[in-house]
C-alpha cells in the first residue's frame, strides 16, 4: 500500500557527491520523502528545521565538516538528538564503525551500496524509531495522568481540611491562586511558581486534627483553645510526611512555615525574617488576606482596601516587607481570582 506523499517518512540523504545522492534517493523515493544536503552544514540546517526528518542517511567522508562531526552535533542538539542516523561510507574498518556507533548512529551501510540492504535498514530502523516515539508518547501521557491525578488528590486534600470551617472550600482555590501570582512575580521560575501554586492548597491540611468545638467556635478563643489551634501546622507537616517529591517537600514546608511572622512573633516555631522560607511568606499574604476579605458566621468580609491598609501596616511585623509592595503590584489580577470564586455568586 502506497501511502500520500505526507505520510510518508522523510529522509536526509548527506553526501558531498550528486551522483551518490542520487542514487541513495532513486531507491528510497518510492516509500519515503527525500531530503538531500551537499555539505553537513546544510544538514544541520535541514535536520533541525520543521518538519524535521525522521532519519539521516550520512556520509563519512566529506570536506569541511565529516560525517562523525554532523552526527557529533546532531545528537549535541536536544531538536535533533533523537533522529536516528545510518552512515553510509566506504570505511569499513572496525575502528570506524565503532567511533560512528560511539557517536550515536545506529547503523552503517558499506559503499558500493546495495539497494536492497539500504531498504532494508532503513525500514528496520524507522519501525524502531517509530516505535520508541511511541512508546515515549504513551509514558508522557501516563506520567502527565499521574501527574494531574496525584495534583487533584492534594487539591482535594486541601479543600477537605477547608470544609472543616469553610463549607465551599473556595479559600484554598483562591489563595493558591493568589500564592502563584506572587511567585511568579518574584521570576524564580516558572517551575517554581507552578509548585507553590499546587502546594500551598495544603497549608490548613493539619486542621483535620482541631476538634470541631474549637475550630468552630463562634466567640474568642481562650489561652488553652488558641494554644491547641497552634499545633495545626506541625500536625499539617506530620500529616503530609517526609518525601523525595519536590511538590510534597514544599507542601510540608508550607503547612509548617505560613503562621510564622516576620518579627519572629509567629508560631510554630517563631521563625525571624529570613529564617521563614519563601514559600511560607507568600503564603502568609495570601492565606491572610482572602480571610480578612471574605465573610464568615463571626465576622463580615472587609473591602479589598481595608485589608490592604492591615496587610500594609503589618509588612515588617507579621508580613515579609518586599513582598507587600509585590501584592499590590498583583491586586489586578487578584481581582479576577475573587470574582471567578467568589463565595456569593448571586
């Protein structure tokens, strides 16, 4: 079956010589795209060009820049890495074979050609290559799936810890998204606001352990409940463990670190300053500042400017004071995240 010419796979033919370019497209022309480059230059310049082709037919010998160099930089370059590369060349000295393979090719065709074993290599090894590209696409596609399935379990997590004194759980959405737009205005890097975007939904995880008579309770808290209170982040660190996963590491670190206060007056621990990680300071401006502009049973929601005035006057004291200009720079933004999840969408 002769497939359109689209789905055909392509093929670069390297060789400094016309004629044994074209012999080498004569027969491959038929089952496959032909791409040729006289110089390894122009190879390089082709192979790392969309589309890209699915296989490099190379000769060793050529001026300028040989065939083990063109390879050399084919397999240096992430764009062009994977491309399966055959030599074609009339040195068939063991050594040579073995610097070529050394080098990344999978192959090598001796000169004078045999049409039957080009198509046979090449055939055999575009089925390998079409095989492992799909082998990789199904592994990224199961990896992305445990990805998006262990995010949503710790997303959930979070909202169940919320539910405990926030029937809609809407808090660990919007702070979280809150969190993430202070990362990312800090341009760490975009990895790393995405992590504390997807960790800090953990950060209230250790209410889960706060008997619902104190958790709820609609008056002031006494000495004795608001100590019992405190204990919630150590519980949210001990819930959420110790792992190698770069994700639960900042999770941990976040449920330990967001009631910390920059003057050193926080809790659990009484970090000071810089002593308070990052993510913890981040967390603890957007963890507040939802709560202050959102209402409860015990207290009504305070406008947006109201909050900020008290976010303002305690930058220094309870906030990490580089970060609240940052805040302010962000409100735009945060105004989109309340009305996407505001609590009363009537």
């Amino acid at each position: 079956m002769i497939n359109p010419l689209q789905d055909k796979a392509t093929v670069l033919v390297v060789d400094d010589t016309p004629e044994n370019i074209d012999v080498l497209s004569g027969i491959l022309r038929v089952d496959y795209k032909v791409k040729a480059a006289l110089s390894g230059e122009k190879a390089l310049r082709i192979a790392a060009s969309d589309p890209r082709p699915d296989m490099v037919l190379l000769d060793v010998m050529m001026p300028n820049m040989d065939g083990y160099e063109v390879c050399r930089r084919l397999k240096a370059n992430p764009a062009t890495t994977q491309i399966p590369v055959i030599f074609v060349t009339a040195k068939i000295e063991v050594e040579d074979e073995r610097r070529g393979l050394e080098l990344g090719a999978v192959d090598y065709i001796t000169k004078p050609i045999s049409p039957p074993i080009v198509e046979l290599r090449v055939r055999t090894q575009l089925a390998l290559y079409d095989q492992r590209r799909e082998l990789e696409r199904m592994v990224r596609l199961r990896t992305e799936e445990l990805s998006a399935t262990r995010l949503e379990i710790i997303r959930r997590l979070g909202r169940a810890a919320e539910f405990k004194d926030n029937e809609t759980g809407l808090h660990v959405i919007r702070m979280s998204h809150y969190a993430r737009l202070m990362a990312a205005s800090l341009h760490i890097s975009d990895d790393w606001a995405d992590l504390v975007f997807n960790a800090s939904p953990m950060h209230d995880i250790g209410k889960i352990g706060i008997p619902d008579r104190i958790l709820l309770k609609p008056g002031v808290l006494n000495e004795e409940e608001r100590r019992v209170i405190r204990t919630h982040p150590q519980m949210g660190a001990d819930i959420i463990g110790d792992h190698d996963a770069e994700l639960l590491k900042l999770a941990k670190e976040i449920a330990l670190t967001h009631h910390e206060k920059w003057d050193g007056s926080g809790y659990p621990r009484g970090l000071k300053g810089g002593e308070i990680p990052l993510s913890g300071r981040i967390t603890a401006i957007a963890d507040v500042f939802d709560a202050l502009t959102v209402a409860r049973p015990y207290k009504k929601a305070w406008s947006v400017e109201k909050a900020m005035a008290i976010i303002d006057q305690e930058a220094g004291t309870h906030f990490d004071p580089e970060l609240v200009p940052g805040f302010h720079k962000i409100l735009p933004e945060v105004f989109e995240i309340m009305k996407n999840y505001t609590e009363n969408p009537e």
